[in-house]
C-alpha cells in the first residue's frame, strides 16, 4: 500500500439548501474516493460545512435565531441529503470549530512572523440604508475585466477574474439596490506578489503537482500578470473567527474555509487514531497525497492563496487539484425563475438517487466543460444502459442456466444471502 491519500470536495455553504450543482461534485469526488479504495489505497473523503461570512449573519437575523443555530440546522439537512445519495466521506466537519480556528490563528501567526501581513486602510463601499460596510458578497455590478452584468463584488462567474468591490460597474447594495458610498476601513493584506516565485514552482509541469494543461496555463498567466494583495480581513456584522489582535477585524470566509480541510482532518484522525502530521505536516510531499477536487469558479482560490498560505506556515501543498465544470439544466444555467434550480431532496422525492448518481458518473471527464442534465437524454440513459441492460444479462443468464445446467443453481453462498434478499425486497417494491 502506498502513502495514504487525502480527498476533499469543496465545501457547501450553510446559507443554504444542497441542490444538483453541488451534488455533482459530491458524487464527482465520491466516485473517485471510491476507485482509490478499491483500488486497495489508504483514502479517507475529508469534508465540511462552510459557515462564516456576513451571508450567515444576516439571514440568521432575519430569522430570528443565533448563526450557530442556522448552521446547525444547515449540518442536519447537508447530511441528510448527502446520506441519500450515498456520498461516502470519512468526516463532514464544520469550519465553526476548535479544530479549525486553532489552525487558522497558527497560519496567521507564521505569516505575520514572516512579514506577511501588511495593514492599511482601503476606500469600502459602505450603504447608508442598511448602515453597514458591504462585504464583498453583498455588491453587484459590472464586471471590470469582462463587462458581464450582475457580479459579485470579489469575483467573476463568468470570466472567473477577481478584483475589489471598488472595481466594479454600476455598484449597487445586494440587500436594498442603494448605491453605496465609499468609507475608509483599516484592512489585512497579503502581498501575494512575494509568493509568485513558489507558486511558479508548485505551478510548473514535473514539480510533482497534478493540474489538467488548462487549469494550469490559466492560473500561470494570472502569476505572470502580476498578482494583487490579497484583503484577508472583514468588517463587521460578520459571523467568524476575529483576528488575533485586531479587534473587530474576521478573518475573510477565503482564508478560514479551506482550513476547514485541516480541521476535519484534525478531528477524523483525533477520533481514528491516524497520523495528522503525515497529511498536512509534510511540506516535502513524500508521506502523503492530497487531492482537491473542485468547481472552475474557485480556482484563483485554491491554486494561488491556498498554496501559498500552507507553504509560508509549513503545512503540505495539495497534490493535485481537479478543477470541473458547472451543471447546467437543459442547457442553461439553474436557475430559480427560470424553473432550473433543483434541490437535491426534490429530486430524490420523485427519483432514484442511484439514477443521478449513474448519469452523473458517465458524464465526468478531464475537462472544465459544463455538464447538462438534459431530463429526456437522463430518462433514455438510464433506461438504455441500467434497466435494459440489466433485463438482457437476466435474460442471457436464464437462458444459459435452462440449457447448460438444466435450470438448477447451487445454494446462494451464506455470504452473498444479504445481497440477494436485498435485491428481492427491491423488486418487490418496483411498480
């Protein structure tokens, strides 16, 4: 057996329902996680809820409870959902804990102590309806790289740039459609420039990290265009971790979610009995694997401050980063008024999550192209390749046991009685 293997999908926001955007992933990386196991590899499936950032603070305000009870309910229902699709994780943690903000402060710390955290003060758009600073998730605009209307004021869905909110077209608060005014704010900042000459070598074919071609082209030429500090810090009202000595300051949700893959593994191998320090403890890569497995809206993320985070702090660099494309339905992107948008749990209502799980399997490549659920294309599929295959093996089965055995089988193997009444109790349910 090989060094163990680490596997992440991104994680889900707890402002929300799961829908089959997310479940694509998941299934994604659960088919992988899988393979790897069978394939006789030490795998474990490391993953967690994303629960900080003003989103959660908000909507927990409107609803009258605490952030810590919206997430709790937000874990419970991803959990469900999840289970009935049979994602099969070692671990689904949450970002909302010890774990996670023990290593978040030690990164702060080892990057502080290298001269990587620069403070000043930034122009913020600030609503003078809502009387708050808007964080970046809370304006719409122009992009200014692309010209696309309506995005967010971090970064870009459609051309994938990111930029400050002040960049932006047409600003506009998410929460009352006002204008915002601009504000002066003391902020954290991380000159990424200084660690352009690492991410080069991370970045670079033969280095020993697993990118497909374009991800890695794409994310070169955003090194050799010239990278910008990166604001680690945000203004309240905001649920999160404070920054050590920087009173009324949280860190960014981008510098504590992915840490969250530290601190679920932190909890797994605390309750498990494994090794940490031979997952993230090992800069040199010799000891162990870690695999990302992601959507192509957050790579800038994952491919330049996740690296360069651990690699100051001396924690393990991913191995391999898989980057895949959206879901879209029908041939468009989901969407809620345009009848698109599908929660994972309606779906399973009304259909066999194995179905999705097949559909979704046979679609997967190496590529970033998007994936449609094309609904008549799903029912021909399945019906082509699972029904009517499994009825013509039956058939051929039979007719091979009538000829050449005389229409008798042994006794079923005491092993195999379990999966065999199984299989009888599910036909006796099928319509």
């Amino acid at each position: 057996m090989g060094k163990p293997v680490l596997v992440t999908a991104a994680l889900p926001y707890a402002n929300g329902s799961i829908h089959l955007g997310h479940m694509l992933e998941a299934i994604q990386t659960d088919v992988y996680v899988r393979a790897r196991k069978l394939a006789g590899d030490d795998c474990v499936f490391i993953w967690a809820d994303d629960t900080h950032g003003t989103p959660i603070e908000l909507r927990a305000r409107r609803e009258g409870i605490t952030p810590e009870q919206l997430i709790a309910r937000a874990y419970d229902e991803h959990v469900r959902d999840y289970s009935t699709f049979g994602i099969g994780y070692d671990i689904f943690h949450t970002t909302h804990s010890e774990e996670v903000r023990s290593h978040a402060y030690a990164i702060f710390a080892a990057m502080k102590e290298r001269g990587d955290i620069a403070s000043r003060p930034v122009e913020q758009f600030y609503c003078p309806v809502d009387t708050m600073f808007l964080p970046d998730r809370f304006v719409r605009g122009t992009c200014p790289v692309c010209k696309s209307l309506d995005q967010y004021g971090d970064s870009c869905e459609v051309c994938g740039s990111t930029y400050a909110p002040t960049e932006l077209g047409d600003p506009h608060c998410s929460i009352c459609g006002t204008t915002p005014e601009l504000r002066s704010s003391e902020h954290l900042f991380v000159p990424l420039a200084r660690h352009a000459e690492f991410l080069r070598e991370w970045l670079a074919e033969g280095h020993g990290t697993a990118l497909q071609s374009s991800v890695r082209n794409h994310v070169m030429e955003w090194v050799e265009g010239g990278l910008r500090d990166w604001d680690i810090s945000r203004d309240p009202p905001y649920f999160g971790f404070e920054i050590p000595g920087h009173p009324g300051k949280f860190f960014y949700v981008w510098f504590d979610a992915p840490i969250g893959y530290i601190g679920a593994t932190q909890k797994y191998c605390t309750e498990h009995g494994r090794d940490f320090d031979a997952y993230w403890r090992d800069p040199s890569r010799s000891k162990s694997e870690i695999v990302h497995v992601i959507g192509k809206d957050i790579v800038y993320f994952h491919c330049l401050f996740w690296p360069a985070m651990l690699h100051t702090a001396g924690y393990t660099t991913p191995s391999r980063v898989h980057v895949h494309g959206w879901l879209t339905v029908g041939g468009e992107k989901m969407s809620k008024t345009r009848g698109t948008f599908i929660l994972a749990s309606t779906f399973a209502e009304h259909v066999q999550p194995e179905y999705l799980r097949y559909y979704f399997a046979a679609k997967l490549g190496a590529t970033q192209e998007d994936i449609d659920l094309n609904l008549t294309d799903f029912v021909l599929r399945c019906d082509a390749d699972l029904v009517k295959k499994a009825a013509n093996l039956a058939s051929r089965c039979c007719k091979f046991v009538s000829a050449r055995l005389g229409g008798h089988l042994s006794a079923v193997p005491d092993d195999a009685r379990a999966l065999v009444d199984a299989a009888a109790a599910r036909l006796a349910e099928a319509p």
